[in-house]
C-alpha cells in the first residue's frame, strides 16, 4: 500500500549544461523537498544513476527527502520518483538518461538501508544496519549500529564504526574499514586494502592486485597468512590455540598485520 506523501516545496526548473565527448548535451536540472510523516524502518535504494545520501540528524521530527533531478531538455520533469510501501522508503531511478540525486535525512537510528544504485556516489550515515550493491561511484559508510554487507564494482570504499559483523565483496579500488566492531569477511579483486578492529574479532580478509594491511588490538591471534607474490609482515603474537583468527591472503601485494598502540 503506498501511503501519502507530503511535498514541502519544489524550486524552479534551472538549466545544466553538460558535455560528453564531442556532443553538446543540455539537461534540464531540478531540485524538489518532501516530507515523509509515516514512520520508517527501512529504506530501499532502486536508482539506476545518481549520488545517494542517507543519514541520522538530530532535532529532525519526519523524514525528509531532497531530491535532484537532471532530465533532458524538452523532455517532461519526471514526478515523484519515491514512495512509501509499509514502512519501507522506496527510492526509485527516473528512467533512461536521467539521473536522481538523493539526500534522505532520518529523524531517528532505527532504519535499515538496503537495495542497489547503479552509478554514482553513496553515502550513508547513522543507521542501524545496511546491505548494499552499488555500481561504479565512491561508498561511504558511517557509524551503523547493526551489520553491514556491501558489494562494490568499481570505486573507493571507506567503512568505519561498524557494531555489527561486516562482509564485503570490492571490485576495484582502494578500501578502507575502521572501527570495526564484529567479524569482518572481505574480498577485494583491485586496489589497496586497510582493516583496522576497535575489537579484537575475526578477521578474513583477501585482496588481488594490492596491499592488505590490517591493525588490531594487542593480543595473540591465531594467523593463517599467505602473501602470494608480495612481502609478509606479521606484528602480532601467533598461536595455534588462540581463540581469534586472523585468516589472510593476497595474490599480488604486501601483506601487513600490526597491533594497536
């Protein structure tokens, strides 16, 4: 059941202008406020092109949702491109050759954020758990509260103050976890890899064409390290009966593990 959603305002219709290659493209640019007043407990991204940014403010008493639309010129302006089903945030693409910008602002750390975005930037902030497969753009990730699983094409990755278990599948790009509370399981195929625990958990973790390097805190883990073509450091106590394992590989890189200060 979609539930009624409230428009706060709608700016004007401004014109961008944009070039590709050697063809002149005009867009026509737009920029609308909404407020959602039921309440929410997840939110599902489904945009196929466009920077996505949720996160948790304080003193916020509903949902709001700023959406930037560039759509082509002599084209009509899409309409609401968000919904709601139950309570769940549906954020949806505005078809072919058109690209929403999202910025959705949660009055509370309760919601989870789940779903897909096909190209562009993500940013999410505040919440309590999040799953995520996210095209070609730049991941950012902050302070969740709960588990996250992300899978990445193409971009940078920066993960940090996570409460819950984290698994991650990059392609390629450098990546960088801290904070890391739960287990961590990570698969990079390209670029530089950096884990840094708060706790002292699991940790597998393995990376293609790069370095892994991975900080945790001071104690004696059980290490099963294999660095492929790359140097091995290990600055940590090993012993086959420790109960935490540390489990990492790289195919082409150094492998780095030390231990916090």
């Amino acid at each position: 059941m979609v539930k009624r959603i409230a428009m706060s305002a709608v700016a004007a219709v401004a014109v961008a202008v944009s070039l590709t290659s050697c063809v002149r493209m005009v867009q026509n640019e737009a920029r609308d406020d909404y407020t959602v007043e039921d309440r929410i407990g997840t939110v599902r991204v489904q945009n196929g092109a466009g920077d996505v940014n949720v996160r948790h403010a304080e003193g916020v008493s509903a949902i709001e949702v700023h959406r930037l639309l560039q759509y082509p010129k002599g084209g009509d302006k899409p309409g609401a491109t968000h919904r709601v089903e139950g309570d769940t945030l549906v954020l949806d693409g505005c078809g072919s050759n058109c690209s929403a910008d999202y910025e959705v602002v949660l009055p509370d750390r309760e919601a989870r954020v789940v779903g897909d975005n096909g190209s562009g930037d993500v940013r999410v902030e505040g919440v309590a758990a999040v799953e995520l497969t996210t095209g070609s753009g730049n991941t950012t990730l902050r302070t969740v509260t709960g588990a996250v699983r992300l899978e990445n094409a193409s971009g940078d990755v920066e993960v940090s103050d996570v409460g819950g278990d984290f698994t991650g599948r990059m392609g390629s790009g450098r990546t960088r976890l801290s904070g890391m509370r739960g287990a961590v399981v990570l698969e990079n195929d390209s670029g530089d890899t950096e884990v840094a625990m708060a706790e002292a958990r699991p940790v597998r973790a393995e990376g293609g064409s790069g370095n892994l390097t991975v900080r945790v805190p001071q104690g004696t883990y059980r290490v099963e390290a294999d660095a492929g073509s790359g140097d091995e450091h290990i600055g940590v106590t090993s012993d086959p009966n420790a109960t935490v394992e540390l489990v990492l590989r790289t195919r082409s890189g150094d492998l780095t593990v030390q231990s916090a200060a």
